[in-house]
C-alpha cells in the first residue's frame, strides 16, 4: 500500500447540482486510466467495494435482480440497507438504492479508459460534504485500480482529513451552498 501521507487530492472539479422540485441530485464526472470493465467490476464486486467504496456490499452489484446488503462504513451505528440492482448493463450502467440514495452509475469508453459519471440524489445541506467525500472516493478507485492502493478514505476517517475539508469548501464555494462547519483535522469531535 502506498503511503496514505503523500496524497493529497486535487482541486474541486467535475461534479454539478441539479434540483427537481424538492430533489436535489450530485452528479460527479471522472476520467479514469482503466477499462470500463475493470472499473465496473471495481463498482460491482465486494472485495473491490471493500478498498474504496464508503459501503461494503454482501453479494455482486453486478447482476439484474440481485438483492444486496450494504453496510454504510463508519456510521456512528450499524447501518445495513438493503438493496435490489435495478439495472446493471454490464460495463454501462448500473442502477440500485443504497438506503434512501438512488445511484446511477454510467460509464463510457474513452480512449484507452472510462468515463466514469455518478448520479445520486442528495440532501442539499450534505452538497459539498457528499461531493468531497465521493471526489476522495474516486481517487483511492482510480489507485487501487492502477495497482497503488490507498486504503478507503471515508466516513468519520474522511472528515478528518485535511484534504476533505478544503474540497468541502471549494464545492460549497462552487455551488453556492452554505459550507458546514465540520471539525478540522487535529480538532476533537464532541
């Protein structure tokens, strides 16, 4: 594993709001190095969900009709959901619940690698916050895919890490939202 010291994540970039009605949806965009069938099975399998994703999944997303148990990591107590794939048109799209978010999970072949795009509904006071999170997210995929993992950075781990509170700004920043106040690194939670 490649030291978790020397990463630092770049600026906030490729994520979009939109508001139907009372529903607001995050959309995040990210180019990735790698094959749309490997970054699916990455999306899809356990044991990949288990390096980067802030969920670890009981069985395969992969497969149409497949019911699911994802365990949110981090939660301050358990918190199972359970979800059925409501569409997986393996490596293009992938549709499912996880509790009461939506995900959308399309991914294009670009060149040599994928574009990969998350479409979740969202809450509009966690915007910036879901942002940075799924931004860090990508990252550790787009490593641990490149064969120098990270180790997941989510949850509780995520808030304290002095590049999830930069990004959580300059997404708040970016899409005009009140910026939460989230303890900084070094600061105690209470």
């Amino acid at each position: 594993m490649i030291d978790r010291a020397q990463y630092t994540p770049g600026p906030a970039s490729g994520a979009q709001i939109r508001k139907d009605g009372e529903k607001w949806t995050l959309i995040l965009v990210r180019e990735l190095r790698h094959s749309p069938e490997k970054v699916w099975q990455a999306l899809t399998e356990p044991a990949h969900l288990r390096e980067w994703a802030p969920f670890e999944a009981d069985g395969s997303l992969g497969t149409f009709g497949n019911r699911v148990k994802l365990t949110t990591v981090g939660a301050p107590a358990l918190h199972v959901t359970e979800t059925t794939v409501t569409r997986a048109d393996a490596p293009e799209v992938l549709e499912y619940n996880w509790g009461d978010h939506d995900m959308r999970w399309e991914l294009e072949a670009l060149g040599g690698g994928t574009r990969l795009t998350l479409w979740t509904n969202i809450g509009r006071r966690f915007i910036s916050m879901g942002a940075a999170g799924w931004h860090i997210c990508f990252d550790v995929l787009d490593r641990l895919l490149a064969g120098q993992p990270i180790g997941r950075i989510v949850g509780p781990d995520a808030r304290k890490f002095g590049g999830w509170q930069r990004l959580s700004a300059e997404y708040a920043k970016q899409f005009a939202i009140d910026s939460p106040n989230w303890p900084r690194q070094g600061d105690q939670e209470s």
